[in-house]
C-alpha cells in the first residue's frame, strides 16, 4: 500500500493539538519497526525547533500493556538509567493519547511521543555483527537495565504470558498454520519443515513445564535486546529503546534473546549456529557488570545451565512471531521465508551438535 504522506501529516499535526509540544515542521516514516508506526518529527515552538519520535500504536494494542512499557521507561529514568527517551505528558497529563472508539465500532488508536535518541542506527536484528567493543558494551547495558529494574513491578501488564506459558500456545499455533496457507514460498517452506519444528516445540513443552517448579529470578526483561534496538557513537551504546515488548519473565530467557539476536549466524556455511566465542564474552561481560555493580547477583549456575535451550526458546519465540505476523499481515512472502529459514538453520544446528557445544562453553564461565 501506497505510503500517503498528506494524511500521515494531518494525523500527526491533529496529535500534537493535545500536547504542548509546538507546531509540526517536518516528519520522517521510521520503516524499521514491524509492529508499530513511527516517526521521526520535527515541531516549532515558540520560534524554536525540536526533534521527537511519534508511535502510532499497532491495533488491538491493550491500554494496560502502554502503561506499562512507559512506567518502565519512567523508572529507568528515576534510576538514572540515561539511554532510554522520556514519554511526553499530553495537556491532561496522561503518557499516551488515543482517539475514542467510533461509531462504527471502530477500535481506538493509541498515540505517544517520546525524546528523540541521538546517536547511529548501525544495525536490525537481521544478521548484525557488532564490533567486540560494541557488544561489550551492549552486554554491559543490559546488565545495568535488569540491575534498574530489579524488585519493580510497574502498573499495566504485558498481556503476552510469560516464555514457559507461552510455549504450549506456540506449539499449538505451528500444528495448525498450515490450515493459513497463503501458496506462498514461505508455506512451502514450512509445509516442508513442519514436523520437524513441531518436534522441536513439543521438547520445549516439557522442558518448560520442568523449568516452571525451579526458583529462579523473574524480573522486568526487555525482551526484544538486539542492536537494531541500539544506537551507538564511536562503539558505544548511548541509546536503548523499544520497550513495547517488555514484560516480567525469567531473566536468563532475556539474555539468552539478546545472544541468539546477537550471535546467530544467518548466511554462509555455518548458517544457524552461534559464534560461541563472542556469545561467552558478551555472558562474561553482562556476568563482570553485574560484580562491579550492586543491586542484582550474577546469573547462578542453574541460570547458566539453562542458558542452552534458553537460547533454543529464543528462537522459537522469534519463530513465534514470524509465523503469526505473517498470517495476520499482508507481508512479502520472499522477505518472511528468509526469516523462517533461518529458525529452521538454528533450530537444527541446536536438535545437531548446538546443545553440546553450547553446554561445553558454558563450562568455563
């Protein structure tokens, strides 16, 4: 569909009405969301130019689940955790506008305005290679945010169950989405996979029900820490966002995420597995930070025993997410089975020889 600049003008300037934020200038489309609209704004106010970032909320969304994701944001920020950007307060106060429901039942639409984040979008979470520098420095960053929001419970709730909840759901939604079937390269694909990931989800099943009657930390996680949800100057992070995903859950699920979007390979002849000496420093690094720093211990040694088919879950809730979006948009076909095989490579190199070697290194930390 036709991008219409004309009305995306008209609904951002109606939007800023509500808030005492100045006149629209200029506006870019943000294309490297999936699941949001967003744009980089530019107002004026008083004779003075300033940059922000608008959201357009995807449909459906719960009020609960933004009330949630901004009073992360706003403990961040009493935490004096400065990479994340600041919510702006309508004129009545609230973090977020929406527009009521219609008379033709409409859904309403959800709307806020965050600072604009400084800084270089170097990456996506498609196939990104940091420098050693930059992922340090990521795996630091991702130390400190669980290190923030230890012992919080923010109002709202994210209506996504929590990873071992949800497996069961996954598992049950792959065994009928042949049923959806587009014709579509991507099906064929999968048709071609199906007993296979249907295998690998019902391990998992079991898995997270064993997991479930362990102790282990729960906590605010960001559950979407890839690089494409980083900006970094001169290797540095400076900047965190995207916490629309956040939820409570098991902390060892967000840092195995971040090292399946970090350190999976996508292409070539080892396509699908993890470059294992980058993902032990970036563990040894989020381990350092958090010696170095008080609040939250280390990961323990059940936490790192879990990490392996932690990781496997990684890929499955991302594979999750890839099959539902594609059922429920109108995406490219071509772009989506790029993504399908590469859960596939990941889920078969981790069912191969993965498991192994990721337990071996794990020996060391």
């Amino acid at each position: 569909m036709k991008f219409d600049q004309a009305a995306a003008f008209s609904e951002i300037s109606k939007v800023l009405t509500n808030y005492n934020l100045g006149e629209l200038l200029h506006f870019e489309r943000n294309e490297l969301g999936y699941n949001n609209t967003n744009f980089a704004i530019q107002t004026i106010r008083s004779g003075e130019k300033q940059d922000y970032f608008f959201r357009r909320y995807k449909l459906n969304i719960h009020p609960d689940e933004i009330k949630f994701e901004h009073a992360v944001i706003n403990h961040l920020i009493d935490q004096n955790f400065d990479l994340v950007a600041r919510v702006h307060q309508t004129k009545g106060g609230d973090s977020y506008f929406y527009t009521p429901t219609g008379s033709d039942s409409t859904l309403p639409t959800f709307y806020a305005i965050f600072d604009f984040l400084e800084g270089e979008d170097k990456y996506t979470w498609i196939d990104p290679h940091c420098s050693a520098i930059e992922f340090n420095d990521s795996a630091s960053v991702l130390a400190k945010f669980h290190i923030a929001v230890t012992d919080f419970t923010p109002p709202g709730r994210r209506f996504q169950p929590k990873i071992c909840e949800l497996m069961p759901q996954i598992a049950d939604y792959l065994d009928t989405c042949l049923k959806r079937s587009k014709g579509t390269s991507f099906d064929t694909l999968l048709e071609e996979n199906h007993a296979f990931l249907l295998d690998c989800c019902s391990d998992m099943k079991v898995y997270c029900a064993d997991l479930q009657r362990l102790e282990v930390p729960h906590l605010v996680i960001h559950c979407d820490f890839h690089p494409g949800n980083l900006k970094y100057s001169h290797q540095e992070v400076i900047a965190l966002f995207d916490f629309d995903w956040s939820k409570i859950d098991l902390r060892s699920f967000d840092v195995a995420l971040a090292i399946w979007y970090f350190f999976s390979n996508w292409k070539g002849a080892q396509k699908g597995s993890l470059r294992l000496d980058e993902s032990m420093q970036f563990l040894k690094t989020y381990q350092t930070t958090l010696q170095e720093f008080p609040g939250l211990n280390p990961l323990s040694q059940i936490e790192i025993q879990q990490l392996p088919d932690m990781i496997n879950l990684s890929n499955l809730y991302v594979l999750y997410w890839t099959i539902t979006d594609f059922y429920s948009k109108p995406v490219e076909p071509d772009e989506y089975r790029i993504y399908l095989q590469h859960h596939i490579n990941c889920s078969r190199w981790f069912t191969g020889r993965g498991r192994r070697l990721l337990e071996e290194a794990m020996i060391f930390l």
